[in-house]
C-alpha cells in the first residue's frame, strides 16, 4: 500500500467508544481479528459462516435478551526449533476457553452490575520449557496441562459509568501494562512483560494464575483513565515452599483463593490523544504505571551473614529484602490510516520498565514493534508484525554468577540479557477463524545460561522457532 496522503487521512479516526486490548477506548489500527493475550478481545465470531450449526436448538438467541453471554474460543499451536535451544524439538499445544457473562441489570434489574467467569482447558507441551529452556516463553498459551479456572469477577459501574469497581478472582495482565497492537504476537512477554513475571512470586497473578483482588477504574472522560487493583501477591503459594517450586502445580485448579500472602498493588494512568473526529493527529495511547510488592524476597548473591551466597563459608541462607516493586511505560500509535477505512492502516508500540529492587532476576525490560492490516487490497483483514523483546539480568543477578565463577575456580557464562525478534502472519479465513504463521529468533536462551544438557559449560544456542497458530472464535 502507498503511503502518500496520511496527513489527509488524519482526521480519519477510529469510531469513538469501539473497544480495545485491556478494555480501554481503541487507536491502533492494526489490533488484530483474534489474539491469545489475555489482555486481548477478539473481534467476531465463526457463528455467521456455521450455517445451521450455527446456533443449536437456538440457545444463544434465546439467552442472549436474558442477560446471559457466553462464548467459546479454540487456540492449537504447532511449534518448533529446528535449531539452538537444550535440544531441537517440536509440540503441539492447544487451549479452549470459555467465557461466561452475565448481564445483572437484565437478570435481577440490578443496574451497571456484571459478573464475568472464565475458565481453561490447556493441554500438550510446552517448547520453552522442554526444549528451548528460554525466559521469554515461546508461546503466550504455553502452561502445564490443567482444567482450570482463570477470573471470576463481580463488577460495578456508578457515577454513569465513570466509576467501576470489580471484585473476585483477577488477573493483572487482562488490564495492566497493556498495548493493543502487541497482542498480535505469539510470545508471551508481547503480553505482560518478563519484567513483571520474571520479578514477582510464582509469576504473579498472570496467566495462567489469577488470584483474588479488587480493582477500581475512574474515567473522568472517554480519553484518560486511572485504575489500580490490590492483589494476593502469590496465587500459587510455592514461593513459600523454595525457589523450584512449581506455582502451576500448587494451584491446579485455579481455585486455591488465597488471600493471606503480602500484596500486590499495581496502578497505572492511560490516556488516548487524537480521539475526536476534528483532531489533526493520528490516535494513540500513553500508559503510565507501576507496582510494589510487600512481601519478603531472597537476595540473589548474599547470604543471612551478609557474605556472597557462593563463598564456601557461606550459610547457605538467603539474605531476605524487603519488597519488590517497578515502573513501566507504554506508546501506541498509529501510524498510518487506509483511506476510507475504520481499522486497516499501520500502528507502532514501544514499551519499558524498570526495576531497581534487589529482590528482581530482570531490572530493564523493553520491546517495540509494527504491525499492519489490511497491507494487501485482497487481504483486508490480515494483519502482518514485526517486534522485538529485550529482558536485562539484573546486576545482582550478573554479579552472582561472577562470585560462583570467582569461588569455584569453574568457568561458566554469565547471565547477560535475552532477546526475541517476532516476525508474524494473522491470516483471517473467515470472520473468528485465524491462521497465523510465526517465526521467532531467540538470543541467548535463558539469559546466557550454560546448557544444562552439554558437559562443556558452552551457552544454550540461540533458537530459531517456526510455528503456526490456529484460532476459532464462537
């Protein structure tokens, strides 16, 4: 497509009010028909193309005025490294959601009152853990096999909608930390970053864990919101139990509700500009946010007595912070507008946060990319991405791997960062039915750790991933 007359395109914004990622007012043009982020909506549904099948016996046109919502939504991936990783490798990973709404003004009369349930049925293997051995996961429904519950929320609007309050079972990266054009990409941290995952107990309340919180949103206007959610700190509760426990294993079902962990408070500011119909810029988002963990943390290189946890003499004990907490910033803009179009151009994302505590393995995190749909006249709802995701080791981090080299005598790599580069395809076979084909390029699995399947102590391989995705919405 030609670029030429984008500045004449200005004034061509996207319908106010129509929904993006993370709930907030959409201006990316190039937020994709489906996504498996969890901060993701999807657009339309296969039901129109299913003919007869389309709805049995007519439940959903019979329950629909009823006030009760529901919807299905089917992801496989088929995955591989044909080259770097621990081992070359390839899997097959699927996921099924279904999603439940229930609208309690139609139900009860009970205005601006919903309440939300969504559950999982994960199954197959997942390629970061068995076989590339990387922090920035390959694949955003990669999990341990479970049927689990994943939100269960009451929500309340008051003030004409100004004002919402939810309560129940949440998950911060449905909301928090979100840009709407990365949630075309296939590998986790284009969701919530490693920043947050990599840093908090068990992962954090992020998928596929949830735990119990309650969340308040005010938007004075259509243009900028402020939200802030109060979560347990530690949905599995395997931090408790040592640094190799498997939070997904402790919480298999997704209905442990813990609530007597340190907390987690996450709040952020989110402002989308050039939103009006007269506005002589092209629309985006800025995002501003951070958090603060109240729990204890093990120091990742001294000991109880103040002494290198790598030092012979040491006692073996972790030194415990206090504390773990990060910034982070969000750009979503988009770039360029199809003439005539509502949601076909080019869009941008940068994101980056920081943190500085001494309880965090990932200090610096950042990740950009661009996205198109509709780049082909024939292929108007096809989306195609380019990204890029870097996660920094720490310096306490780095900084212990050099004390064990120095107190062992043994060469070994030192920790240094991570990258990912994204090249994806989301072609739309019909309305709710997405193939998408993905390539990722790994730099430095594991942050440059040694492969634990080669005796020589040589770094994991950077990875070449090939994959491709499938996605039905219903």
């Amino acid at each position: 497509m030609s670029l030429p007359g984008a500045v004449a395109q200005a004034q061509q914004l996207l319908p106010n009010g129509l929904e993006g990622a993370g709930n907030h007012l959409r201006t990316s043009v190039a937020q994709p028909e489906s996504t498996s982020q969890a901060s993701g909506g999807y657009v339309r549904s296969v039901e129109p193309s299913l003919g007869p099948l389309a709805d049995p016996f007519g439940l959903r046109a019979f329950l629909k005025p009823q006030g009760i919502e529901y919807s299905l939504t089917y992801i496989v991936d088929v995955l591989g490294n044909p080259t770097g990783g621990v081992r070359r490798g390839a899997i097959v990973e699927d996921r099924l959601n279904l999603r439940l709404n229930l609208d309690l003004e139609k139900i009860a009369g009970w205005e601006g009152a919903t309440i939300h349930a969504n559950a999982y049925f994960i199954h197959g293997t997942g390629l970061s853990r068995y076989y590339v051995d990387n922090l920035l996961t390959t694949s955003s429904i990669e999990a341990l096999p479970a049927s689990r519950l994943y939100v269960l929320w009451f929500d309340q609007t008051l003030f004409d909608g100004k004002l919402a309050i939810r309560a129940g079972q949440l998950a911060v990266d449905t909301e928090f930390f979100v840009s709407q054009t990365a949630t075309l990409f296939m590998n986790t941290t284009f969701g919530f970053p490693a920043l947050g995952f990599l840093n908090l107990p068990g992962g954090g309340p992020i998928y596929p864990l949830a735990s119990p919180a309650i969340r308040a949103r005010y938007k004075p206007n259509d243009n900028l919101t402020f939200q802030v959610g109060l979560y347990d700190g530690d949905p599995g509760g395997a931090s408790r139990l040592g640094p190799d426990a498997e939070p997904q294993r402790f919480n298999r079902t997704g209905t442990n509700f813990r609530t007597n962990d340190p907390a987690l408070v996450v709040a952020e500011v989110v402002y989308a500009y050039n939103t009006d119909k007269d506005a002589s810029g092209l629309p985006g988002t800025v995002t501003l946010g951070g958090w603060q963990h109240f729990g204890r943390f093990d120091d990742l290189r001294i000991d109880s007595a103040g002494q290198s946890l790598a030092d012979p003499l040491s006692t073996g004990v972790p030194r415990q912070v206090r504390g773990n907490a990060g910034i982070f910033g969000v750009l979503d803009q988009t770039l360029y507008r199809e003439p005539g179009k509502d949601d076909e151009g080019l869009s941008a994302f940068v994101r980056g946060g920081y943190s500085p505590t001494r309880s965090s393995l990932v200090d610096i995190y950042v990740d950009a990319g661009l996205a198109y749909k509709g780049l082909f006249d024939s292929r108007e709802d096809d989306t195609l991405g380019l990204s890029v995701g870097h996660a920094r080791i720490s310096r306490d981090a780095r900084q212990a791997d050099r004390d064990q080299i120095f107190y062992t005598g043994m060469a070994m790599p030192v920790r240094s960062a991570e990258t990912v580069y994204e090249v994806t395809y989301q072609a739309v076979v019909v309305p709710g039915f997405t193939v998408q084909p993905d390539f990722q390029y790994i730099v430095h699995p594991g942050a440059g750790i040694a492969n634990p399947q080669d005796g020589t102590g040589q770094r994991i391989k950077n990875a070449a991933v090939l994959g491709i995705r499938a996605a039905v919405q219903y």
